[in-house]
C-alpha cells in the first residue's frame, strides 16, 4: 500500500541525510528486573495509584529486551540509515553507582554490533528519564552528587561501545526531567516544587558539560550532543497579559536550555522570576555546560500556547489535534528552526522526534494511518523549508519505531510506525511504515539510483504486512 502524500518529496535533502526511527529504553524494554538489572524511577512511579492512565507499567512493555534481534531485523526493513535508542542507567548499573551489570553492558554492545552488521547508525542517549531509583532514594537530580555518578556511567558506557556509535547524547529532553517530574509532578519521580525543578535543570546542564568533557578526554571522537523538546511559544491572545506570559514560557522552555548551552547563562527574565527558587549555581558551572557540542538534538511534536489566566484549550483553536489533543501545526517547526537559527550559533540539528499518536482503528490486520503519513510527510517539508532558510538540518527520526509505553499514557497512546499487538507481541507496518520505507527509497533512488537498499530487502521481517 502506498499513499499520495508527497510533500517531502519536494525537497532536497543531502545523500548523508541521516534518516532514523526512535524509541527509548523503559518505554520497550520490559525485563524490569532481568539479569541483575536494578529499579528505575519510572518502574518505581508506575505503582502509583493513578500515575499511569491505564494503569500500567513497564515490566514487559514491547519485550525489546527480548525480541531485539527481531527489532532490528524490522528496522533494517524500513531501509533507515540511523537508529535512536537509550540506554537504561539502571540496566547497566543497578545501584547508580558502584558496580556495573555485565550482563546489561553486554545487551547493549550485541545491538549496537547488531545495528552495525546491517549498516544501520546507533544513536545512543544516555538518559531518557529512567534514572536508578537507587539514586533517587539519595535526591536524584536534585542532589548535586548525581552529576559526578552519571559522568561515572558515561564513562563506563563509553569504555564499553566506545567510537563505534554514531553519536552520544546526554540527556533526553531535560525541561522534561526538571518540570514534568519534579514541578507538576505528573512524570516521574513525582515531586511538586518549582525550586527543585530549577535545581533539577541546573545538574542536568553541569552533567551535560563535565560528561562531554570527560568522555572526549578519554578519546571520543563521536560527536557529542544534547536533545531539547522545543515549540514556538505563542500567546491566546494578543493581550498584553497573554503576551508577557508567552515570553516567560519561551524563557522557560527554550532559553533556560539555549542561552547557558550557547551564550554561557542563563536568561535574566527567567532567574528573576524565580527569585528565591533560582537554582544554586557554582562558580565554573556555567562554563562546564557551555562545553561546545557537536550537535543539537530537536524534539518537535507542536507549537506551545499560553494564556495569562489558564483557560485556553487546543479545542479552541481550531487546528486538526492529534489524539494527545497536540495541535498539529508543520509551520511551527519552520519558525522554531529559522529563529534559533538567527538567535544561536548552531552546530548542526538533527530532529531527534517527531510523530503523532493517532486513534490507529485496526481493521481487517491493518492499520491505515493516513493522519500520522499526513503529518509526517508535511513535518520532513517544514524541515526542507528550515534548510532553504540556511538551517543545517542533518537528520530526522520519526518518533516511534513502534508503539509503546507513552508514560503516563500507558499503552493508551500509540505512537508507532509500527502496529505491536501486546497480546502476542507480534509487530506488524502501519501504512506509515510503508510510506516512510517508500519514502526512503525514493531518496535513495534520487540520490544514487538503488531504489531499496539491499539490507532492507533481505531483512524484511516476515509476517509483515
Ligand atoms: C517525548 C519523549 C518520548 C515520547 C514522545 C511522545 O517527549 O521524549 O519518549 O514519549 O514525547
């Protein structure tokens, strides 16, 4: 099956383009507490009455830990050159600190050899969000000793796999970290306080800086980098209110990150606003995290929209919503790229995530998910439009390989590509899996006139559709 979506097709992108799909450990792993592995906060937070809307949890998610030979296979067959994963810090060293679990370095070297042998990039986080709770029963990221412990797993993550990814980031996503779990409390580890948040963010950043900075001295030469989840932040109205509001949310969620990355500190209008709750910060920090990167990692799903007084609702504005209640809005990923671009000197982007969870009605087998090809095909144009401007857009990753454990959505929101089918776990294309794969070997055809690389057909996984 194919489809007539065919914006993306009006673009040109290099023949190095990196063209991936993403996923994240505790989000498809399952094997929550095979082979040594230790707790992490989301195996802890899951447990909460009423934390996870279905309550569920991670314990066998997709069965990743498992079938990965299987997922890689399904990887290969969509013809992408890269692949995003993370790596779970609790996996590899159950306790945060101390010793490490051979058994779970092992599970990540077989894949990146696995992903290799099929010519497929590894791109590697070192953290999306599942953090030993060994180390938050001691404070997690508010406690300034969690900089130096994930500096420590980094390192032994970097002696282990070594310069045979293609890149390393730090942190997924830590405004994330920081207000979703520590502020409103609706993420894991669940805390409500505006100042640890701040803290929160303010160790993220330093362990960004010191982990670049020991990884490359002990020999990195894979380029290192940062993922952020950024919007465009518009005011409801043009309201004075409204519009004094927005500015604080862009301080917030772009700047609070940007400005200490890029201009080594961190925005006034944002520190003042905190007043008391402004982090603590130590003479050199702001240097550490303003540690050069190689690349920035851009996670866009839609635009931010902000009223004085709380009341607007996605339902209001009248844009086509995904099943998040998301405003899908491609544009704002061409605004957010073109101002970032004017207002940083940016290494080059990779959009690190992009997708959209959709009702994915499953009829006859199939799941013909004409929205998600929808949105997708229109996000990689916005991406085109961005590079016309002089944005170095380098990469795409389609966020998510497969559906999975959507946090506190559970297995509610389905994301993927890929359809599973969590009685069986069996995996079979979404018509956006298709698409994408067509998609793919139209750029190749464009670039070097092999329609289907030859990994894609020889692993095609059977049993899909
Ligand atoms: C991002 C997360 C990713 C996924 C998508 C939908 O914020 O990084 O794990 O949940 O949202």
């Amino acid at each position: 099956m194919s489809s007539a979506h065919t914006l993306s097709r009006q673009h040109d992108f290099p023949s190095d383009f990196v063209w991936g799909v993403a996923t994240s450990s505790f989000q498809i792993e399952g094997a929550a507490h095979a082979d040594g592995k230790g707790p992490s906060i989301w195996d802890t937070f899951c447990q909460v009455p009423g934390a996870i809307a279905d309550a569920s949890d991670g314990l066998i998610a997709c069965e990743h830990y498992e079938r990965w030979q299987e997922d890689v296979n399904l990887i290969a067959s969509l013809g992408v050159n890269a692949y995003r994963f993370s790596i779970s810090w609790p996996r590899v060293q159950p306790m945060g600190q101390g010793e490490f679990n051979e058994a779970g370095l092992n599970f990540y070297a077989q894949l990146v050899d696995g992903l290799l042998a099929k010519g497929i990039a590894p791109y590697v986080t070192l953290n999306h969000w599942d953090l030993p709770q060994a180390l938050q029963d001691q404070g997690g990221w508010a406690n300034r000793d969690t900089v130096q412990h994930f500096v420590n797993y980094a390192s032994a993550i970097f002696k282990r796999l070594g310069n045979r990814v293609a890149a390393y980031t730090t942190h997924n996503e830590p405004w994330v970290i920081a207000v979703l779990g520590h502020e409103s409390g609706i993420f894991a580890p669940g805390l409500k306080s505006r100042a640890i948040a701040a803290q929160v963010s303010h160790h993220l950043l330093l362990s960004h800086g010191m982990t670049l900075q020991a990884l490359r001295a002990q020999g990195c030469t894979v380029p290192l980098g940062i993922v952020l989840n950024l919007s465009p932040t518009v005011p409801a109205t043009p309201s004075a209110a409204d519009q004094a509001k927005a500015l604080l949310e862009d301080g917030r969620l772009l700047r609070w990150y940007m400005d200490p990355l890029f201009k080594q500190a961190y925005p006034q209008d944002v520190i003042d606003d905190l007043g008391e709750q402004a982090p603590h910060i130590e003479p050199g920090d702001l240097e550490i995290i303003a540690t050069p990167i190689d690349y920035l990692g851009v996670n866009y799903y839609t635009r931010s929209v902000v009223s004085a007084d709380g009341s607007w609702k996605p339902q209001n504005s009248g844009l086509p919503l995904n099943d998040m209640d998301w405003e899908i809005i491609p544009e704002c990923l061409t605004q957010l790229l073109v101002r970032m671009h004017h207002d940083y000197p940016l290494p080059p982007i990779y959009i690190t995530e992009n997708g959209g969870a959709f009702p994915d009605p499953l009829r006859d087998g199939q799941v013909n998910d004409q929205d998600r090809i929808a949105y997708i095909d229109q996000h990689i144009a916005a991406i085109g439009h961005a590079r016309d401007q002089g944005v170095q857009v380098q990469g795409y990753m389609v966020w998510s390989l497969m559906d999975n454990f959507e946090w506190s959505s559970g297995y509610s929101k389905r994301f993927g590509i890929v359809h599973v089918d969590y009685k069986n776990q069996n995996r079979s294309y979404k018509a956006s899996a298709v698409w994408y794969r067509d998609f793919l070997a139209y750029q190749r055809l464009q670039k070097n006139g092999t329609p289907s690389s030859a990994s894609a057909e020889k692993n095609r996984v059977t049993g899909v559709v």
